[in-house]
C-alpha cells in the first residue's frame, strides 16, 4: 500500500513538473514573441512599393546627424523643426537646413503652434527664421496643444481665427499653402481638418491614421524609428502617392 501511495505522489510530482516545464515553455516562446514585436516596430518603415516617396522630421533634440547616412537609408526629404510659439527657434535649424540640401534632400520647415500665443507673432516668428526660397517645401505647421490650459482663457472660435491669421501670414511670406500636421488630440477637441482647407499631416504609429474624417497628404508612419544616424528615434514620415 505505502508503494501505491508513493507512486501516486511520484506521479503527481511529475505531472506538476511537466506543467512547470509547458508554463515556463510558453512563456518564454511568449517573451520571445514580444521582444521581436518591439523589435520590429521600432526598426519598421513602410513598404517603399506603397509609399515610394519617404523622409524624416528632425530637430534639435535629435542631436548630431550623418544627413549623408540618411540619405542612404532612404530618406528623399526632411522637415527641419524650425520654430514654436511666439519666441522659440529651433537651435540647430540653419545647421540641419544647410546639412539635408548639401545631402541632395528636399527640404521644408516646421512650426509648432501654439494657441495662448498671438498669431501675428507666431508667424513673424516662423518668417524670420524660415528664408523666403521658392525651391522649399510647402511649410508645415504642428498643431498639437490644445488652450485649455492657457493662462488667459482661449475659446474654441479664437483658436480658429488666430490659426487662420498664422496661416495668411505664413503663406504670404512662402508662396505655398501650409500642410496642417494634426495630432489626434488637437482634432478630437477643435476637429479642425473639417474646417480648414489644408492638406493633412497625420501621426500613428504602425497603421495608417484615419482619425481627421478625411484623406491625408502625409503620415508619420513611426515615431521613434531605432537607428545610429541619430541620437534619438527618427520621426519617419511616407507621402501618399
């Protein structure tokens, strides 16, 4: 009897081993899985047969890049962080501008709106930092921060009409309509690519965005591209062809 019950124990024991076993199996099948997604997403790009024409978004932040390197991993375009608000400049702007053209890139500017400030100093902002060149690409304007948080109270028809004076401005000094790059968060509170006539500039990672209601120009398709031509994750960014 004491050899039965021993058995049945040494079965249990065993049984419970092979279970630990198949658990630890799956679990490390599982965080193999998910080291190759993270992997992946952060070195994807789209297919170039979809999306032959593709580029960056760089600024300060990025650091020092090899704008030759780039140009070699596929980047036909860049758009230079040029300036925000009412004061701000891009500290390495005339450094990245002058480094993409000498690469053979095509180049535009950037600039990050933001509603507490005035229009009309935001764009003489963008115009005296951004040279008047007709060969450049249509200027892009980043809305993002919304004015709820704004040291004056900002309604939503203010944002509006200041936007639209930035815009005049800035099209005036250019030559060129401005493309809008709306993030999900300043369309979902002012669903503003419903209201403006502008191409679109959108951003999701991984998946093409369809959160604007309306066809897009260009997509920031992942934002924080792996790579060693700059310091930080490229801002990698497809044309609809």
């Amino acid at each position: 009897m004491a050899r039965k019950g021993g058995t049945r124990r040494g079965g249990r024991a065993g049984g419970r081993r092979l279970l630990w076993q198949a658990l630890g199996a799956l679990l490390l099948a599982a965080m193999i899985a998910g080291a190759w997604g993270w992997w992946h997403l952060r070195h994807w790009t789209p297919e170039r047969s979809a999306y032959p024409l593709q580029g960056v978004e760089i600024g300060a932040d990025d650091g020092e890049v090899s704008w030759p390197s780039l140009k070699a991993i596929g980047a036909d375009f860049a758009y230079i962080d040029a300036s925000a608000s009412a004061f701000a400049r891009d500290p390495r702007f005339v450094a990245n501008f002058e480094a993409a053209r000498a690469a053979g890139m095509q180049v535009g500017a950037l600039h990050r709106y933001d509603p507490c400030q005035p229009a009309g100093s935001q764009a003489a902002n963008f115009v005296t930092t951004v040279p008047r060149d007709a060969k450049l690409l249509p200027p892009a304007v980043e809305l993002d921060m919304v004015a709820d948080g704004c040291p004056v109270k900002v309604g939503d028809a203010r944002v509006e009409s200041e936007l639209m004076t930035f815009l005049n401005q800035v099209e005036t000094h250019t030559g060129k309509p401005v493309i809008l790059k709306v993030t999900p968060a300043f369309q979902a509170r002012y669903a503003i690519a419903h209201k403006l006539d502008r191409n679109l500039w959108l951003v999701q990672n991984r998946f093409e965005p369809g959160y604007a209601g309306r066809p897009w120009t260009m997509w920031t398709a992942n934002g924080a591209l792996a790579n060693e031509i700059a310091r930080g994750g490229l801002r990698w960014v497809v044309v609809l062809p």
